[in-house]
C-alpha cells in the first residue's frame, strides 16, 4: 500500500502561536486533501483544555502528538516569554527526533514546518533529507524586520542600538525609531535574549520558504518586497497565505455569558477591551482604565488580568491571582448595566464577530489584529510587547485603522483617563468614527477575496502546497 504523504508541523506552546499554526494546518489540508500533517508538540506541562479541545476537534487527516513535557524547574526563571517557547522546543529535540524517525518509517515525509521559536529543530530537515519551512505567526513587515535584522546589528559598534535611531525597514513607507521595532532588540547586544533573538533572525535564510499569515492589500509593499527578491537577495521564498484566525473559543461557559450579554446591547455599541494571551498592564493604567470607561458612559467588555508593575515586562505568566480585586472599589456596582468584566480570559472570536461590538482596545498582537480586521472592528492601540509597536504604527499611520492610545509621559508609561475618553469618543462616535469603520470594513472585504478561490492567499497556498506534492 502506497504510504501517506506527510507534513511534519512543530509549532511552539504559545497559545498566540499555537492557534494560527493549527489553523494554517487545516486550510491547507482543507484545499488539498491528499495532504496528511502531523504536529509534533513541544509542551511545558500538560497542554491546557482549551489546546486540547482545538487539538481533539482536527479533521481526520490531521493527526498530533503531545511530545513529553517539559519541566519548567529545567528551565531559567523569569525568561522573556519568546525565549521560553524556544528553550522549550530545544529540550523537546531528542522527543522530536523520536517522532520524526516513526513518522518517517510509516508515511513519505514531504516537508517540516516550524514555528521561528521551533528553529532550533531545523538540523532535523536535514537528517531526514526534507525541505523545511517556517509559519511566521506575525506580519509581512516584521518578517522583513527580522531579515534585515542581522544588517543592522552589522553596523552598530556599541552595547546597545541607540533606541531613537531611524530604520528604514524594507516595505515600510514610513521610517521607524528602534525603539518601535520588535522590542527584543533594544537588550544589551551581549547578552543571551539579544543573541538569541538575533540567531532566530539569521536563520530565517536557511529554509526553503517562509509562509507568512498576512495578505497583499494588508501590506503590500512588504509583500512585494518579501516576494522580490532584489533586497534580500539570498532570502527564502515567501508565501502570504493569510488573514488565518482560529474559529472561536471553546469555553461555553464565558461564551453563553458574554453572547447573552452582547445580545442585549446596540449594534456597534460596546468597546471590547482585552491584551491577547498573556498581556496585561500597570496597576496605575488598569485604574485609568477603569476611571476612562465610566466616564466615557460607553458600554464595554472587558477582560480583566491582574496587573503587573514591572517596568519591564507586560504579561502575566502561569499568575492565577483574582484580577477583579484590583478594580476600584464599587466600580463593578457602579458599572453592572454599563459593561461586562471577563476574569483572564474571553471568547474573542465571538465577541468581535458580534453585531454589537462597536471597538477594540488592543495590544495589538497580530492575532487579535487580523482578527479585528476580518471582523471590520474600529481598533484603540494600546501595545505592550514584542512587535506590538510597529503593527501599532501601521495600523494608525499607514492604515489609518486604528488610533492609538497615548502615554502620558514616557517614563512613567501612564495612559490618562482623559486620553482613554478622547480615543474611545474617536471610534465609538461621531464622523471620524464612521471613515475608520469604512477603512476597516474595505481591509475586511479585501481580505475575504484573499481567501477566495482566486484571490492572493489561496493562490500562495496551492503553489506550496504544490512545491509539497513535487517532492
Ligand atoms: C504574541 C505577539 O504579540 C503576536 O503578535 C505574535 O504573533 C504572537 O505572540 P499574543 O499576546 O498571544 O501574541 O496576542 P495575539 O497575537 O493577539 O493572540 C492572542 C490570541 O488569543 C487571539 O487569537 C485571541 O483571539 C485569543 N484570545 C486572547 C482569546 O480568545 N481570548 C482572550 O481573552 C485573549
């Protein structure tokens, strides 16, 4: 009996990561279903039930195996969440190795796509003589970012990159200030975050493609220059297969309860406040929050985490403290008609879809970006982390999609009530509300041909996946 053709998918634990790798699996089997996939998943712990859930509901022709956990005592503490995921892969390679060689007796082992946190798995294309990819979670403009990355860090003689310095990243039409640039770059050149960052950067060269979860009328000059070839001369093939989002929350519990709510609401009436999967903010800024919404009389759902003041970490990692502690006192009481406040986690897909979700104050993450887009959802940026910052910018600057929430001073990193009032009066009401709600709703429909049987996205997909077929 002829053997199945397989891809080998290794996405890295991060739920942010883990959701679009999953989903990207299962358009692709879905378009072209002589595929088989099977994720080979490193874990730090027992998967979650919400991972289990999406894990246990793949179609039949994707099938997964949970590599043994690894145990967090092995790892350094207090780590950048990025470099946990990627220290987790690194520990999962003799396990991965083990899967790789079964996969490889049982069925034709076409191709192995990695997470970026995955790199460190790549040796093993080689071992098993197969083409490699990567699936870059975020967007076109940081992938090209990150290519030229190593370039810069080239020119540079001194500890650190001067944060004010100018960088014109390629495909930008605007010039950014390193400190606006994945923020893993503004640590000490010497010290391991800063290498490693850096080492994940330089391997982008070393595969046979990158699909990247974005489309052309998103950021086309990216694109264009991703696809060129003329500044990256000896860089990979890139495949801009997106906007892929998951397809909704699986805790029926908050979801009848937010759904229920929402349902009683005005269309277009209700902000949805949330950081992405781990973000959260100063105790100082959750107040301003808190003081901003009551004032704004605007209706909202808020996903509230505890605080963290660190000056220089924005997310909470395996805190299970009770955030609704930190509220005001009698801000609940006082805003029990007004809005709803979801401990830690809410169904987001659900909410954004929804007719009465009118706004969204975000992280801007580019999970919960492509999400807000597809569901034409008005943005407030509000960035935290990693390239939170330049998707910030171009969803303000370049696509006018969004506004963005300023700090008051930079040093004390406050967002004042007053300003949370003005950008939530900005897309919630009045003239210039409706021109962002147009701009968003054309980014929604251009995405929709995208993903259409002609459009960019699916096209990029069929000539990979008919690279796949050919091997
Ligand atoms: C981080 C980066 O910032 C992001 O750009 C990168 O691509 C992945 O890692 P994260 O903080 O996880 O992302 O945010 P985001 O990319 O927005 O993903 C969060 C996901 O969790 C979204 O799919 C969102 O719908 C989901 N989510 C989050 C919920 O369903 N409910 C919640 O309460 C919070």
């Amino acid at each position: 009996m002829e053997k199945k053709r397989c891809i080998a998918m290794v996405p890295c634990p991060g739920q942010g990561h883990l959701i679009p790798f999953v989903e990207f699996g299962k358009t692709l089997v879905h378009h072209h279903n002589n595929l088989h996939l099977s994720f080979l998943i490193p874990t730090l712990g027992p998967p979650t039930p919400s991972i289990m859930a999406i894990l246990n509901s793949l179609p039949p022709n994707i099938d997964f195996i949970i590599l043994p956990h690894i145990n967090i005592q092995d790892l350094p503490q207090n780590l950048h969440p990025g470099i946990h995921m990627k220290l987790t892969v690194t520990h999962s390679l003799p396990f991965l190795h083990h899967a790789l060689t079964s996969l490889n007796t049982t069925t034709h082992l076409l191709a192995l796509i990695l997470d970026v946190f995955s790199a460190d798995a790549l040796p093993l294309a080689k071992q098993f003589n197969i083409p490699s990819y990567f699936f870059f979670t975020s967007g076109a403009l940081t992938l090209s970012f990150c290519l030229s990355f190593p370039k810069l860090d080239d020119t540079v003689s001194s500890q650190f990159i001067d944060s004010t310095k100018i960088v014109n990243v390629p495909g930008s039409i605007i010039p950014f200030q390193v400190k606006d640039l994945v923020d893993l770059v503004l640590y000490e050149r010497s010290s391991e975050i800063y290498k490693t960052y850096l080492g994940l950067c330089q391997q982008l060269y070393f595969v046979d493609g990158i699909i990247v979860n974005s489309f052309t009328d998103m950021e086309a000059e990216a694109i264009r220059v991703l696809q060129e070839k003329t500044t990256f001369l000896d860089g990979p093939s890139v495949y801009p297969v997106g906007p892929i989002i998951g397809t909704g929350s699986t805790s029926k519990e908050k979801q009848v309860e937010c759904i229920e709510w929402l349902n009683k609401q005005p269309p277009k009436s209700v902000l949805y406040i949330c950081f992405g999967s781990g973000g959260t903010i100063t105790e100082d800024n959750l107040n301003e929050i808190a003081f901003g919404l009551e004032l704004s009389g605007h209706k909202f759902v808020w996903v509230l985490r505890a605080p963290n003041n660190s000056a220089s970490s924005s997310y909470l990692m395996g805190q299970m403290e009770d955030p609704l502690r930190y509220l005001p006192s009698g801000f609940l009481e006082r805003t029990k008609e007004q809005g709803l406040v979801v401990p830690s986690w809410a169904p987001q897909i659900e909410i954004l879809s929804h007719g009465s979700t009118g706004g969204f104050l975000s992280h801007c993450g580019w999970n919960s970006t492509l999400e807000s887009v597809v569901h034409s959802v008005p943005m407030i940026a509000w960035p935290l982390f990693a390239e939170q910052r330049m998707n910030a910018i171009v969803l303000t600057d370049v696509l006018k999609v969004a506004v963005r929430a300023k700090v008051d001073d930079e040093s004390s990193g406050i967002v004042k009530h007053e300003e949370i009032v003005r950008v939530i009066k900005i897309i919630m009401e009045g003239e210039e509300a409706l021109q962002i709600r147009n701009r968003i709703k054309s980014l929604s429909d251009a995405a929709l041909v995208a993903l259409s049987e002609h459009g960019s996205s699916i096209r990029a997909l069929h000539i990979l996946a008919h690279k796949f077929q050919n091997i």
